[in-house]
C-alpha cells in the first residue's frame, strides 16, 4: 500500500465505514482551550498557522464552493487578520492554509471553511484539521480526522520517524479537552513532502 493508498484508507473511506462518532466542525472549538494547555503546560508554542485538507472532485459545482470558501475567506480577512491561501500538495490533496497569531480567530476561520463544504454537500471531502505547534524538539501537530470525527497528536522526526513518546504524552495531557482518536491505527502520519517543512507543503 503507497503512500497516497494509505491516507486514503486511514482518512477516507475506511474510516469513515469504522467511525464511532459522526464528525462535527464545531469539534475544532476545542482547540480553543487545548492551545493553552500546549503552551501553558507542555511548553508548545503556537505556530499560528491552521490548515484544512480535503480532495478535489472535477466538477464546476465542487470548484464553485471551493470559491465560496475563499469569498467567505476574503470578506472575514479585514476583520479578523487571517490570511489565507488554497494549494495543492504532491499526493494530489488541496489545502486552506490559514494564518493568523490569534487562535480563536484562526480556529473561527477554519470552522467557516469547513461548514462551507459541508453545507454544499461535501462534507464527505473534507479529510483533516491540522494545527501546528513546535517546542525546541522540533514541531507537533493536532489533527482532526472528519471521518472518525476525533483528533490525534503527529510529533514528527528526521528521517520520518515519529516521536511516540511525545505523542503520548500529547494524548494524555489533552484527553477530556479533545475528542481523542483511541485507536492508535488511526494516528495517521501527515507527512511534509520533499520540498516542504510542513504537511501542507
């Protein structure tokens, strides 16, 4: 199974088939308070930047909510100061990456995005949630799988090794603030891709 097949299984269909629990945007309001504990308590610092990854689907219908979400985006921008973009990775999946040193409004701004989809009918395209933080071991991210409807930590490392004591720790200190991810298969690593530093990259 390649690289592409197995984020297709662990965020896709498969997932969805396995979910316990249905996946709801307003679960991204919970890192509203988990940021602080990153910070306050494990000493992550936020990196002020989210991003949202879904697949694309070769249709006007698809390519005119996708410019919904960016209009809705671009009037929210003067108000909130989260900038924002929408690129495409080497495997094939797009992203809207936003930006802004304001957690709520990065959070707020992401839940936009997601329910715009969702709301014209692609919700089922929607894959993940991320949001990065690093300490001085390198960085950390939450994900939220909108197929299982949970989140989990990715704690990467050179060479694509995981750091899964962190991870752990992660887990621990942010159970009852998140909607954790129990089965660890589904802890899918979103890995940056040659050229980039981050998953979106």
């Amino acid at each position: 199974m390649g690289l592409l097949d197995g984020l297709r299984a662990i965020l896709g269909s498969r997932a969805e088939t396995d979910a316990g629990r249905d996946a709801d945007p307003d679960d991204l309001f919970g890192m509203s308070t988990a940021y602080l504990t990153m910070e306050a308590d494990l000493g992550y610092d936020s990196l002020d930047v989210g991003a949202l990854c879904f697949s694309g689907v070769d249709s006007s219908d698809f390519r005119n909510a996708v410019d919904e979400v960016e209009a809705i985006l671009e009037a929210g921008q003067e108000e909130t100061g989260t900038g924002f973009s929408v690129t495409a990775d080497d495997h094939g999946y797009h992203w809207v990456i936003l930006e802004d040193d304001d957690p709520e409004d990065l959070i707020t701004s992401m839940h936009f995005a997601a329910d715009t989809f969702i709301e014209h009918g692609y919700g089922s395209r929607l894959l993940a949630a991320v949001f990065a933080y690093e300490n001085r071991d390198g960085p950390a991210y939450w994900i939220y799988s909108f197929r299982r409807g949970r989140f989990y930590p990715f704690v990467p490392r050179d060479d694509r090794e995981r750091d899964s004591s962190a991870e752990f720790t992660l887990e621990s200190a942010l159970d009852g603030e998140l909607e954790i991810e129990r089965e660890k298969e589904y802890w899918y690593p979103l890995w940056p891709s040659e050229r980039g530093t981050h998953p979106w990259e």
